[in-house]
C-alpha cells in the first residue's frame, strides 16, 4: 500500500504537534511538509522536545501552495478565519483538505457569519466539505474534498446525545450541556490571564455562558438533523486545572418510560460499528481515555424526573481534535479508521 503524503500547516502550535507525534506511528503516511513562520528553517523538535530522535523533519515558512504539491492531503491547523482564504488553491491543485478549525464546519455559511462574527470567504467551498464526524457521516467523509473537524465539545455533546434522538427517545427541547475541559484545548498561542498557572490552578471557571460559545452552533447544526427538526441546547463550557481532557454532562427528557439499561443497550447499538466509542456500565472520568482517541459514554436514567444524564468523556487532542482529524484521513483514503489510533488510555 502507498503511503499517503502529507502537508501540515501551522505545524508549532499543540495541534501540529500532536499530528506529528501521532502521524509518527501511523503504518501508511508520510509527512512531506509542516509549516511554521515562527519556526521556519528549524527542525520541529525545536517547538516539541519530545520529537528528537524521532525524525529529521524541519519547518517551512507558511505562505506558498506549491510546497504541498507533492503532498496528497494538507492538514490546515490555523485559527478560526484564515482556512477559508486557501483551503480552495489545495482543492484545484487535486490536494484534500483537513480543516481543524471551525471555517467548513457549517453546511450554511450564513450560521458560519453568526457564531463567528465574519462572513465566510470561500462559501463556495462549503459545497464540497462535510462535517468530519466519522460516527454519523462517514460516507460522506470518504468522498468529501474538504473536512471540517469537528470541535471538541461538540465532539462529546453529539456522541453523548445522537442515539437519543436517532429513535426519537428525547424532547428536542430544555437540552442542558455542561462541558469542562482542560487549559490545552485553548490552543498554545492563549496568553491571556485566565491561562496562566496561578490563575487556573486550583479553580474552576465558567466561560461563554448563555449560549454564546462557538460549538453551540455545530452541536444544533448536528442534532437538529438527526431528530429533523430544530433544536436548542444550553451549553455552558468550563475551564477546569488540567492539562487536557473533556468530560461532557448531557441532560435530556425523554419521550415514554425508558431505564438506563434499556439506553445502554440502544447506545451499543448505535455504536456497535464504532471503533473508538465505548459505552461503558461505570461512569467514565477523563483519565480513562487520555492520550487516545476514544470517547467513553456512560448514562442513568432518574425515573422521578423521566430524564437521562448522559456522560462522555474524550481527549480533547485526541477525539476532540488531531485523532479525529486522522480517522478522516483514514476514512477519505480507504484504510481502516484504526490506523495509527488503536491505543487505550494512559494511566496512570
């Protein structure tokens, strides 16, 4: 099997890297190109210590299409706005894209303009992308020029909640999400107070509250088309003093009696050709899937309120972000969905 070649751009922040240690195992790829201004003409170990002795790849200075010519996939590992001004000079050049920030996340580029405050550049383009969640759109992926990659809370908000209204189990209404994460989901270049040591240690914060973060737009986007019919979630993000992680706490009404046995056995159900979900009988924690690309669901039914609290956990590097990124990859070029990624949780 040829390998697939590979282009990063934006290749020093924590997403870059995490694709490089990550594509470092992976049996069928080849990084041919990882961009970096601020690195340009250093080796990558020089922004990831860790990845001396491993290879002998060095940065490029960002800016030129050709250098990816030879490459078969280009990951797009810039910030929000900046994608949709080149994702298209790849596309005409017969070179896939993956998008890791929000830019073709929206089949509408109009919801694009009202989460993200700017009109979309290349609206165009969001013909032809898909939203990169393998679990609901894997055909689509496989043929999909462009993939928008999914952000990591509504990663775990979709996984905890699309069985429900798959069968049609839930209210699409008075939907509560409470998400924490870890203080690397912010990205490396976050220099803000919130972010530094003394402020996060030991303390807990709620940020982007009423409905104002980002990921509200992709979780209605996502669930409103799997119950068909617009739906409303209250989504509350925290800041919580580790290094990464999310843990995701769904809450949603049922329609009908249901027990939380009666659930777990829908949600391995519609899971059961999922290789990185597990549901779990155990409420799962973060720890237990660090470092890979799982997502752990756990649930339970309160037969009081007829309500079911739903539980998932992911890395939010991993699921939430890179390994995601390369189960698409996998997906797009035919290979299993596994490769490079079939590894549990570290611990401790």
């Amino acid at each position: 099997m040829s390998k697939i070649k590979i282009g990063i751009m934006g290749a020093s922040g924590y997403g870059g890297g995490e694709l490089i240690r990550t594509l470092l195992r992976h049996p069928h790829s080849e990084i041919k190109v990882a961009t970096s201004n601020t690195y340009a003409g250093k080796p990558v170990w020089a922004s990831f210590p860790g990845l001396q002795g491993f290879t002998d790849l060095q940065y490029s200075p960002d800016g030129d299409p050709s250098a990816f010519d030879e490459c078969d996939l280009v990951f797009l590992a810039r910030d929000n706005g900046q994608a949709m001004n080149f994702a298209g000079d790849y596309v005409a050049r017969g070179i896939r894209v993956i998008d890791l920030s929000a830019d073709f996340r929206f089949r509408d580029p109009a919801e694009y303009a009202v989460w993200y405050n700017m009109e979309h550049a290349s609206p165009e383009l969001t013909v032809g992308s898909d939203y990169g969640l393998p679990e609901l759109h894997e055909q689509a992926i496989r043929q999909a020029s462009i993939v928008g990659n999914p952000g990591c809370y509504a990663t775990a908000s979709i996984l905890a909640l699309a069985p429900l209204y798959s069968h049609e189990l839930a209210h699409t209404d008075n939907i509560i999400v409470d998400g924490k994460s870890g203080i690397s989901g912010a990205g490396r270049s976050k220099f803000s107070l919130d972010y530094h040591f003394p402020e996060a240690n030991e303390s807990v914060t709620a940020y982007k509250i009423g409905g104002t973060h980002r990921h509200t737009g992709e979780i209605e986007q996502e669930l409103s088309a799997i119950a068909g019919a617009p739906l409303k979630v209250s989504f509350t993000p925290h800041l919580v003093p580790m290094t990464r992680g999310i843990l995701l706490t769904a809450y949603a009404n049922l329609v009908g009696e249901k027990s939380t046995a009666d659930l777990l056995g829908i949600y391995r159900e519609f899971y059961a050709k999922a290789p990185f979900v597990q549901v779990v009988d155990k409420l799962p924690s973060t720890k237990h899937v660090a470092g890979s690309n799982m997502c752990h669901i756990g649930l339970s039914v309160d037969p009081r309120t007829n309500r079911v609290t739903v539980i998932s956990v992911i890395d939010n590097l991993g699921k939430g972000m890179v390994g995601q990124a390369i189960q698409n990859m996998n997906i797009m070029f035919h290979q299993r969905q596994e490769n490079g990624l079939l590894a549990p949780g570290l611990w401790p």
